[in-house]
C-alpha cells in the first residue's frame, strides 16, 4: 500500500476538499454556560442509575470541557439532542466495552492479518485508521466481534488525538465481492454518527475495483450526511463521487 496514498497531503481533492474537515478542537466554539448545563443535566440524570455507564466515562464528563463540547457542536449547541446523545453514545461505550476492551478479547487471527492498522496522520494532522478489506470476510456468527475489533482500532486513534477528529482508510486494493461488507460499513458510519461526535475527517476509499464501485455508491447515496466526508481514491488522484 504506497504510503503516498495515505494521507490527503499526498493526493490534489477536487476544489479545495481538505476544506471540508470538521474543524479541530483549537478551532471549536461552544458558550461555556451550554457546557455547564448539558454537564448539569447529566449528573443531575445519573443519580437515578450510576452504574448506566461506565466510570471512565463519567469521569469525562465530570473533567473535560472538549469531551462534552463535541456532542454540542455534532447537534448544532441543541441541548436536548445533545443530552440524548450523550446518553445513547455512553450507553454503546459500555455495551461495548470500549474502556476496557483490549487485544486479548478479540481473536488473535485478526491482528495476526493487520487486518486494520493505524497508519500515519493525514494533511490535518489526524491519525488515520486503515482498514485492509481484503482481510475481510463476512461472518455474521462473529458481528459483534468484527464491530469491536474495527471500534478498537477507532477508539486508540480517537484516543491518540486526545478525542479529536481522525480519518478512516478503506484499502480495497486486491479485493473482491466476497470482501464486501455493507451492513459493517453501515455500522463503521452509525457509529461516527451517533457515538464519536464531531469524530470523522474523511472516509478515503482506495483502489476500490470496477465491479465494486456500483455496490458502493449506492451504499453511499443512501446515507445523506456520507457525502460531505467520502473521497474515492486510483493510486495518486482523488475522484468525486
């Protein structure tokens, strides 16, 4: 895989797209009173069940101004939408164990095939978790697993730019139909949404197949928000989708 098609820096987007990136946390803007009432709000719902989610995240709540912030700015500063999310978004951390969630809890064949790597920052200074479909193979007995190996990968690289913004790499090169993985994809994409809030830079799909591409643009044009953070890459050009 060059590592020139790694990095937005290395390749020329199409009108200016690096643009697009959500803005980094030194850029962001949320009134400190918005953040003192979702915080409020919180703690003021957990004393009805404190053991809803898990301590490390409360502890975040309770310290970091930018961890809470972020949920604001993915909701337009709608407290109510963020409070929810919040609470959904704390909720699938523990469900899915990701504050404790380590190699060993996952089978060892995937890291044996660096099936996911992080793998250098792109022109913003964002890690960027690649993803080597060829790796892959649908295994709907093992979903829950295939997810939390793919969230493990996410929540080191989110935790690597200090719960900031970091890019994802879909690597197709060498890949076939049996790679394919919509309702993984789906996943990858909900979870951004709805769970890691103002979280994802780009979605760069590279050396994706002739045959592939139809499946994948329909994918795409059925998630409305994709659009504004998803490049298709050959090599050493970006294509517009």
């Amino acid at each position: 895989m060059p590592a020139a098609a790694l990095t937005c820096a290395s390749v020329e987007p199409p009108d200016n797209s690096c643009s697009r990136m959500p803005l980094f946390k030194n850029k962001w803007h949320v009134p400190d009173e918005l953040v003192e009432q979702l915080r409020k709000r919180f703690l003021d719902d957990l004393r009805t069940d404190d053991e809803r989610y898990h301590p490390d995240d409360v502890q975040r709540v309770k310290e970091s101004d930018w961890y809470i912030g972020r949920y604001l700015l993915h909701t337009d500063k709608d407290l109510d939408k963020a409070f929810h999310m919040l609470q959904e978004s704390l909720e699938y951390r523990k469900e899915m164990e990701l504050n404790t969630l380590s190699k060993k809890d996952l089978p060892k064949e995937y890291f044996d095939a660096r099936a996911i790597i992080m793998y250098n920052k792109d022109k913003r200074d964002h890690p960027i978790v690649a993803v080597r479909c060829k790796t892959h193979v649908k295994n709907p007995e093992m979903r829950k697993q295939q997810l939390q190996y793919m969230l493990y990968w996410i929540e080191k690289a989110v935790r690597a730019s200090d719960w900031g913004v970091v890019s994802i790499l879909f690597d197709c090169t060498d890949s076939g139909v049996s790679n394919v993985d919509i309702e993984l994809m789906r996943n990858l994409f909900d979870a951004f949404k709805k769970y890691y809030p103002w979280g994802l830079a780009y979605f760069l799909v590279y050396n994706m197949p002739w045959y592939l591409s139809g499946k994948f643009s329909l994918f795409i044009a059925s998630i409305e928000w994709a659009l504004e953070v998803v490049l298709i890459a050959q090599t050493n050009r970006v294509i517009p989708i």
